[in-house]
C-alpha cells in the first residue's frame, strides 16, 4: 500500500508548485487511474510517487509517502526500486542500453534482483507470452518500432514483479492490440495482489481495469472516487480529460434530441 | 500539385531481419486527406519515411509528381515533404520555441517579413504564439510534440506527414491536431498521418489505409474500411472498428463509422407508430 498526505512538490527554480496538497491512497490490489490536462501533474506524481522526486531530480517536497506504512525518503533507491517499479511514456529512457537481444533486456531486471537462473528465465519468458512479445526475443531492442519497443519495457517491468507498479502514459506508443495486452497483464497482477497506478490519456483503458480515478488540475486532485463516476463526471471535460467512448456516445445521442426510443435501443447494444 | 506513387516498394532493413515493406504499390493524390494505420511493427513509418527521402528503397521507386525521388535534391524535398516525427525529441534543438520554428523556413531561403508571418502563423496554429521565448525543454512533452508540428508547419509544404501526431494530448491538443489537419486540408495541401485512434481516424481523414506485415491490406473511405465486411480483415491484424461502428452494425443501421454518423442514421430511422 502507498499512502500519500498532503503531499506538495515544487521543481527546482519552478515559479510554482507541480503537486499541491495531494492525498490518495493505492490499496493492494487496486488499479488506480491518473487524469487530467497536459501538465496537471501526471508524470510529476509518477516521479513522486516512486520516490525519483525530489531524491534524483531535485525540487522540494512537503507532506509524507508511505511505503506499506514506511516513510519512502530515508530507503535507499535500491530497496524502493525493488518494491516499486516505474515504466514511463518514452520506452527510450527505458530501456537498458546494454541489452543485445529483446529476451537479455527483459532479463536484465530479474538480473538486478540477483534471482536464481531458473527463476529469471521462468519470469522472463512468462513476461514475454503476456505481452506476446516471444517472436521479437532474438531481436536487437534499439531496431524496434516505437510500440514494440513500449512493449518489451513493460515486460521488463512485469519480470521483476515489483508489489507496487507506477505507469505513466504506458500505452501512449501502442496499438489497440497491444493496449489491450498491457490492461489484462495489469489486471492480472493486481488480482494477484499488486497495487498499481496509472496514468492515461486512453480513458477506455482506465473504465475496464481502474477501481478508482483521481482527476488533477494544475496540480491539485480535482475529481477523485469510484472509476465510474469520474469517468462519467460532465467535468472532466473542463479538466481537459476526454470521455471514454461509450459516455461520449451516449452524452451525444442525449444532446442531438434524438427520440427516446433510439437513445434507448442505443444503450441497451453499449451494454 | 504534387502526387506520390509508390511502384513495387520493398524496403529490407540493413540486418536484413524483416521485409519492412513488401512489395507496395500506392498512389496518393494532391490534396488528398490520408490515414494510415496497423499493428505497431507492421511499417507505417517506415512507408512514410520513404515520402519524403529518409529511407531508400531495396527495390522499387517512390514518384514524387512522376518523377523518382532519388533524383530529387535533398533541398527540393524538403520544399515539397514535411515530416513531423513521432518523437519530438528526434526533432526539437533550438534554443528558443521561435528560432525552432524559424529554422526550417530560413534553410528554404524565406526572410523578413514572410518568415515572420510563417511562423507566427505556425505557432498560433498550435497555440505556442506566447511561447516564443521559451526554451523548448521547458515545456512538457505534449507541447514539445505541437512545437514540431508547428516547425514543419512553418515551412508551408505542399505534402504534410505526421508520424502519430496526437499521441499524448489531451482533449484540447487532440483538437488542436484536428484543426491544423482540417486546415492543411482546406488550403489544399496533402495530409497524411499516422494513429492508432481509430475514432480519430474516422471522423477525421477522407482515406483510410491499412497495413499488415509490410503490405496494405485494405484502402478506402472511413464507411468502408470500418465497415462490417471489413471486420474480417481489420481483426486479422488486430484493430477493432471503433463503438459507433459496432453500435450501428448491431442496430442494423449500416456503416457507421463515427458517432456523428451513427447518431444521423438513428436520427432518419423510422419510427414504430
């Protein structure tokens, strides 16, 4: 469990701060969803959250994180970078660099871990069928497309199975195929228990796998409750956040003044 | 007006792993309002980094208005083909958000004030016009994605590429790529883009090509290409009609491939007395 209170972060020499008084709260076995407008404070609470801010990227923080019920400033990185993994929008800064093949990259992390051989080949391959990346294992990961590549770091991620898993924007470079590989491997390992949160503009992908949705504005948590009813909050719009399909249909045939009957046989086939 | 033709087209990376292209024959027209989509990996950026000279092909030859790009100037090209990558960072280094936007019209030889009012048109376009002295790496990456739009913009070519351009924008900058796409459009100039949001797809672009594995598997407007008998095809690489186009398929409504299409078709079904 992460735990934020009253947490405000300001980068270094930024006029104002990036985060303000944010609290939430990412229970085990929860996909928490992350929206707003361009720089609300998306990626900023991804660094935050994951304690890269302000321990490596500078700025000042006020307000506590815990870790399971631990404060996350005085960890050293090592011990967090084991328990919270982080996957960003640009799988360039991702990826390892050292990697030759796809199948070494998504072993370097397990690697890291100092796991058994047996164990690191059993979580490689595992990451590698759940994002169905098998074919590109021989493959060099800079010669990738930008989506395979987004895919292969989120199998590294997936390899080490980290308890608590921030994702910013993980989908951005994907196909809807893929996205939709990324929700059910998410899905799946929050039933298994992982805490997990997630930025994204894909608000579909956030109604199927989010039990809750936090909304930020200039910073600020906006919106915050059930994933439901953010999603289906008028406002969202106003914080620069699209509707998921299905609630933008609906809010479209109900404001074109079509008759009753056509709205409702339109709901009864988005079931 | 210049058209583009792709004869044969192969294009095999040099390690030689993959047939990038396999084999394409395409011809787009002047003006005419393209998308293209498909599986990641299955060559949409390669194609379009074939329009404008970046990549060569093994065999074949890409016609610009006839004429086979290898034996254009790399500075005729650059007048003709703006190609706006996926990756912002792949694009941005000046100093300030103008001197980026002003670098590619000067190298074309524009000055004074019609270089002024090409980039200032360019920056408003995509909304950066009191960002002129901002340093590029100040703004997020979603503004760094419209600052290289805005770039490519600024150079007034008659063919206009974008590689994905409305991957993470919010509302308001899925609605700025819109409208730069529809007025590149009005102004008669060729637009063609790649995305992975078929909803904008749809309801944005007269053209609709998809690719598989290095070939094009399907080309036709949006009713078409998402249409029922199309299913087959699109899933067989993966991609799903967008939800007006489902919806109307199962109320029996036809093709529909966008909200505003749907609705119409409910709109002028008849009601049950």
């Amino acid at each position: 469990m992460l735990t934020l209170d009253a947490v405000t972060y300001r980068y270094a020499g930024a006029p104002r701060p990036s985060l303000l008084e944010v609290s939430l709260e990412l229970r085990e076995g929860e996909v928490l969803g992350v929206v707003g407008a361009s720089e609300a404070g998306k990626t900023t609470l991804c660094l935050v959250v994951s304690g890269l801010a302000p321990r490596t990227v500078g700025g000042t923080l006020s307000g506590r994180i815990l870790l399971d019920g631990e404060e996350i400033g005085p960890l050293p990185i090592h011990a967090l970078a084991a328990r919270i993994g982080i996957a960003f929008a640009s799988p360039a800064t991702q990826l390892s660099g050292v990697a030759g093949t796809v199948y070494e990259e998504i072993a370097f992390g397990p690697m890291n871990l100092g796991l058994p051989r047996a164990e690191i080949i059993e979580r490689t391959e595992r990451a590698m069928a759940s994002l169905r990346v098998e074919a590109l294992a021989a493959r060099d990961p800079e010669r990738l497309s930008g989506g395979q590549q987004q895919l292969v770091a989120i199998a590294g991620l997936l390899a080490m199975r980290p308890s608590h898993l921030v994702l910013d924007e993980p989908t951005a470079q994907l196909d809807p195929a893929g996205t939709t590989l990324v929700a059910e491997a998410l899905a799946r390992l929050a039933q298994d228990g992982a805490s997990i949160l997630i930025t994204e503009h894909k608000t579909d992908l956030l109604a199927a796998i989010c039990s809750r949705v936090v909304a930020l504005e200039a910073g600020r948590a906006a919106l915050s409750g059930a994933a439901g009813e953010v999603l289906d909050d008028p406002r969202l719009a106003e914080l620069g956040v699209a509707a998921p399909s299905r609630v933008r249909l609906v809010r479209s045939a109900r404001s074109a003044d079509l008759p009753t009957k056509a709205i409702e046989r339109l709901a009864e086939v988005l079931v | 007006m210049p058209s583009l033709t792709l004869d044969s087209v192969v294009h095999v990376y040099s390690r030689g792993e993959v047939r990038a292209l396999d084999g394409i024959d395409l011809q787009i027209g002047a003006g005419e309002l393209v998308a293209l989509i498909g599986q990641n990996g299955s060559g949409k950026t390669t194609l379009v980094r074939h329009l404008n000279g970046l990549l060569r092909p093994t065999t074949g030859r890409v016609l610009l208005d006839g004429a086979d790009l290898a034996r254009h100037t790399v500075a005729q090209l650059a007048r003709s083909v703006g190609l706006v990558f996926q990756d912002p960072a792949s694009q941005i280094f000046a100093g300030s958000v103008r001197a980026e936007v002003e670098f590619g019209p000067r190298n074309l030889g524009m000055g004074g004030a019609g270089l002024r009012e090409a980039v200032d048109e360019a920056l408003a376009a995509v909304g950066l016009e009191s960002e002129g002295r901002t340093n590029p790496y100040d703004l997020g990456s979603s503004r760094q994605k419209l600052l290289a739009l805005a770039s490519v913009l600024a150079m007034r070519t008659p063919i206009l590429i974008l590689d994905e351009p409305t991957t993470g924008q919010d509302l308001r900058g899925v609605a700025t790529v819109r409208g730069v796409i529809g007025d590149a459009h009005a102004a008669g100039r060729t637009v063609i883009a790649i995305s992975h949001d078929m909803e904008f797809v749809a309801s944005t672009f007269d053209r609709v090509i998809v690719m598989r594995a290095g070939t094009l598997i399907l080309d036709g407007p949006p009713a078409s290409v998402f249409a029922e008998p199309a299913w087959e095809a699109l899933r067989s690489t993966y991609l799903e009609p967008t939800l007006a186009a489902r919806a109307g398929a199962r109320l029996g409504l036809g093709s529909t491939p966008t909200d505003a299409s749907l609705i119409d078709a409910l709109r002028q079904e008849p009601q049950p007395s």
